[in-house]
C-alpha cells in the first residue's frame, strides 16, 4: 500500500511540474489553429471620432492679417533665418513641419461638438478625420480666402493590461494590426494567455468586447486584427501558471531540483 501512495505521489509532482511549462504552442503567433472567423476579409476602419478625443489642427494662411489671427494654431517650420551662403530666406526653403509642435489639441466635447476661433462650433462625432479636415478648412476659407487646415488625431494611444504589461503606448498610424501593437508593447509575458486575447473598444454606442485567439492565423484581415486609439489589449494569466516562470534554464533547473526534493522526501517519509 505504502509504494503504491509513493507512486502516485511522485506522478503528481512530475504531472504538476511539466504542467506548468510554456511550450512553443503556447506563445508561437500565426499557428495553423482553425477557428470559426468570418471568411470574408476585412479592411481596416477609418478611425470615427468620439467624444473626449483630441485633435491637432494647424491652419495655413496666405495673408499676414490671418496668420496672425490663428497665431496659437500656425504650423512651426523647422528652419528659418537668412543663409550667409546663399542669401535665400532659409524659412521659405525648409517647409518640413517639426509634427505641429506646441499647436494646443481641441477636445471635442460631451455633445460631439468643437469649437474653434473665429469659425464657432463644428459637429465632429462620428467623422473621419478627413471629412473634419474639410469641413474646417471650407469654414475657414469662407472666413478669408486661401485660408485652409490639416488636422490629425492629437490622443492615438492604446493601453494593455493584464500579464502583458499595464501600458498607455503612443500609435504611430491612427489604425495599426494586432502584431504591430504587440511589437511596440514588447511585454508579452511568458505567461501571457494568447489563446485568449480582448480588445475593449470605445465607440459611439458605448463598450464593445472581441476575444480571439492570437495564437491563429485566421484571425488575419478579419475584425480582430486592426487596433484603433482608445482601444485596450487584455490578457489575462494562463491558470496553470506554477511555482513561478520555467522558460529559462536557471527556472527549469530550479523546479526540477524541487520536484526532485519532494520525491526524495516522500521516499523517506513512507
């Protein structure tokens, strides 16, 4: 009786440990996992405006008057001055803008709504930031002639939590795939439960929720794959998380020595 109690706990605590290790099938990306996604394939979304995000707006003028009267919102160039060499306004020659900097961002308020100087408010929610782009440069044209603006997503930035990480990452691009923002993170933890993936997603008619498996690759061109700013990537940690991380040797080597403490002890104890 005593050596067959001996066996079976020996096979637990060997069961425990190799239950607990990560293998590649666990953290391996675009694996041959077949799943019941939708076939049709899908383009990424043009990001829609809600309320509580910020735009940067930069308004170009061509008289003096204008450009003065939009002052807080003209571009900065990023050279100026005459050359010595030359003799050119180096100002007119380097035209490259320096990413809108020190342009104050305007939020757009609870009713969907902006304002700006001199042209009141705009209505916003639910638009591209493209279609913004238009409305506002033809209310400033109409405010003065030539007058126009670029306007760009101030707030692109997606949050993780969970065992990847508690992060808030700046976007570079305003939709990017599930890869890209991995990549950017760069926090995915060994533990970290790919089979089960959520993006927590802010649009107009409140909260949604997608769970996916990372690990497949059907999830490529289908509505799991693209991120957009506000977005939250959760993921949660693998329940047979044990006796600490294993993925090193050092680790392995540590929890093999303890099973091996465990069987001595009960070989001795029964």
């Amino acid at each position: 009786m005593k050596s067959v109690t001996k066996v079976l706990i020996i096979l637990v605590c060997i069961i425990s440990s190799l239950s607990s290790c990560v293998t590649s099938k666990d953290t391996d990306f675009l694996q041959d996992i077949k799943l019941k996604y939708p076939d049709a394939t899908v383009k990424p979304e043009e990001y829609r405006i809600i309320p509580g995000d910020q735009l940067s707006i930069v308004v170009y003028a061509w008289d003096e008057k204008t450009r003065t009267l939009f002052s807080s919102y003209s571009p900065r160039f990023s050279g100026q001055g005459i050359s010595d060499r030359t003799g050119v306004d180096a100002y007119s020659q380097a035209r490259g803008l320096d990413d809108a900097a020190g342009v104050p961002p305007v939020t757009v308020y609870a009713d969907g709504t902006i304002t700006f100087p001199y042209i009141g408010k705009i209505y916003v929610q639910g638009q591209t930031v493209l279609e913004i782009r238009n409305v506002i440069s033809n209310r400033l044209d109409a405010f003065a002639d030539g007058t126009t603006a670029e306007v760009s997503l101030y707030n692109r930035y997606f949050s993780i939590l969970g065992e990847a990480g508690a992060n808030r990452i700046a976007m570079p691009n305003t939709t990017m795939t599930i890869y890209q923002a991995l990549s950017i993170a760069n926090t995915i933890g060994a533990y970290a439960d790919r089979s089960k993936v959520s993006v927590i997603r802010q649009t107009e008619s409140g909260s949604v929720v997608k769970t996916f498996d990372l690990r497949s690759k059907d999830i490529i061109d289908t509505e799991f794959y693209y991120i957009q700013p506000n977005d939250v990537l959760y993921m949660p940690q693998m329940k047979r998380k044990f006796l600490g991380s294993t993925t090193t040797f050092a680790g392995l080597f540590g929890l093999l020595t303890a099973v091996a403490g465990v069987i001595v002890f009960t070989l001795r104890v029964f």
